[in-house]
C-alpha cells in the first residue's frame, strides 16, 4: 500500500475522528534585541524574550501553551528599553492554527533614535560648520537662531557636538553638547557666538 501524504486540513480531521485535535506550539525569532524589557503575550499566555548574550544574535521563543488547530492566535508585543519592535511581515502577529504546518513568528527590532537640537546666538556671519564625531558636518546658516543636527542619534549612544570650522571673525562655543542619548530630543544645546 502507498503511503498518503496528509495535508494540515486532512490531519486535523483524522485526529478529531480518533477524538483528538492537531496542536499547535507558537514559535518565533526575535532579531536586533539589544536590551532587556521585551514581553509578548498570546492570550493568557506571557513570556520574557532576553537579549543574546553577545548582543547581536537572533534569539528564539516559544510560547508554553500550545493551540488546537482552527483556534486563533495573536501576538501583542511590549516593547524592550531603548527600542520599537514589530513583526518582519506585516500582519504576521495573528492567525488561526492550521493555515500554515508550522506557527513561527519573525519579530524584527530596532533602536529607537532622535535628535540633537537647540539655540544660536550671534551668529551674524557664515562659516560655522558643526559635527558629531566622525557624522557629518552641519553648516549652521547665518542669522540662525536655533538648529537642528541632521545625524539621527541611537539611544543609549554617546554623543559630543563640537566646532569643526569657526566663522570669520567670530568664536563659537558649544554648551551641553556632550553626553549620552537618552529616550527623547536633546533641546538643551546652546551655541553662542561672540567677536574675537
């Protein structure tokens, strides 16, 4: 006699005709998880998903229940510190048990970024060129009076704005143009321009 492949519809009826379903476990891959924090949920079902220990590997997950086929299934995520996660395909947190053989749920994520802002003043000339480490350089137009660095910054990274060219005849100072991003704008950079 051949053997019969079944397929996932198949199996299900043939276990519901044994008095049993097809389960399901819910599995997936995490990828760019550098942080602690991250939680999903299915349910009444929760788990915790920690950073590799070398702060680049994927990690994996499986959820402890398992589902009975034809149920549905939809993953809410809280995000981790310092960083927005979502799924790698869209739509992909939610399904019925069965539609695929197998449940597994790629999660991708990213640190968060923002900016470093703030104020000018006496800048009546052009010239001033500013730069965050080896970013680019941001020329700060003339009769400016607040600006906005064009580098997005990652959170948790180190930053310090400084002057790369001074405008003729002026001396430009930077104050609060160092330190470590956090988890907003900075807003508090000033830079004050004076006649040498």
């Amino acid at each position: 006699m051949k053997a019969m492949y079944l397929g996932p519809i198949a199996l299900a009826l043939a276990l519901a005709g044994c008095g049993g379903k097809e389960s399901f476990t819910i599995n997936g891959t995490v990828s760019g998880l550098k942080f602690s924090g991250m939680e999903l949920t299915n349910g009444g079902d929760k788990i915790a998903v920690n950073p590799a220990p070398d702060g680049t590997s994927d990690v994996t997950f499986q959820f402890p229940n398992s589902i009975d086929y034809g149920d549905e299934y939809e993953i809410a995520i809280k995000n981790p510190a310092h960083q927005s996660c979502g799924p790698a395909i869209t739509g992909a947190l939610k399904g019925s048990a069965g539609y695929t053989q197998t449940i597994n749920v790629a999660i991708v994520c990213s640190v968060n970024t923002y900016q470093l802002t703030g104020t000018v003043s006496g800048l009546d000339v052009d010239g001033l060129v500013i730069i965050n480490g080896n970013g680019s350089e941001f020329t700060v137009p003339k009769a400016s009076t607040s600006f906005k660095y064009p580098d997005a910054i990652a959170s948790q990274a180190s930053y310090g704005l400084v002057v790369l060219k001074q405008p003729t005849g002026r001396n430009c100072a930077i104050t609060n143009g160092t330190g470590r991003m956090g988890d907003a704008d900075v807003t508090n950079i000033a830079i004050t321009c004076v006649p040498k």
